[in-house]
C-alpha cells in the first residue's frame, strides 16, 4: 500500500514540476519524493522477480538523488521527468503486489475446507 500511494504521490509530484515552472525548493522536494518511490519501487520489483523493472527504478533513484544531485540541461531533465511519470504511470498496472494469503485454521470446520 505504501509503495502504491508512493508512485502516486510521485506522478503528481512529476507532473507538477513539469506543466509548472519548480522553485529550487520545490526541485529538493521533487528529488527526494521521486528517489525515495523509486527505491521503493526497485524493492518491489525485485521481491516479485522482476529484475528489468528494478533495473529501471534504480536509474530514477540514481538521476534523481537529492544527495548527490545530477546535473544535466534543462531539455534533458525535461525529457527524463517525462519518461520517469510514463515509468511510474506504467508501474502502477504492471507491478501489483502480491496478496497476503490468510492462514487456514486447523480448528474452522467450514464447508469446502481441506484438510492438513
């Protein structure tokens, strides 16, 4: 849940920065915010096995790393916010978590239960 409200909260803080024109504050913010959802991201993708998708987000988190800040033109940054929003846009359909299974009780006698 928390990895899914993460990729939302980075395509609306994407989206944000690129119809608007960001403060520097605003860019510390968004550099934090999209990092941290694309670490988040990347564990999802590789406790599900999917190790290209993970590949991916750890570029996003590399090029937007509010630590240690790379620094490219203002069309390259562009042209990166729009393929990170289409990235985390495309994840939230293509990386579902896997459901919690409950734990059969040995005591519950329904109908249709197996046994242990």
């Amino acid at each position: 849940m928390l990895t899914k409200t993460m990729k939302w909260v980075s395509v609306v803080a994407l989206l944000l920065a690129l119809v608007g024109r960001p403060s520097a504050g605003y860019q510390t913010v968004l550099e934090f915010v999209v990092c941290l959802s694309g670490l988040l991201v990347l564990a999802q993708a590789v406790r599900t096995g999917r190790y290209f998708w993970a590949v991916g987000f750890m570029a996003i988190a590399v090029l937007f790393n509010p630590v240690l800040p790379v620094v490219l033109s203002r069309k390259i940054t562009l042209g990166l916010g729009w393929v990170s929003l289409a990235t985390f846009l495309v994840s939230l359909a293509a990386l579902q978590g896997r459901p919690i299974l409950s734990i059969p009780s040995i005591t519950d006698r329904t109908p249709g239960s197996e046994s242990l």
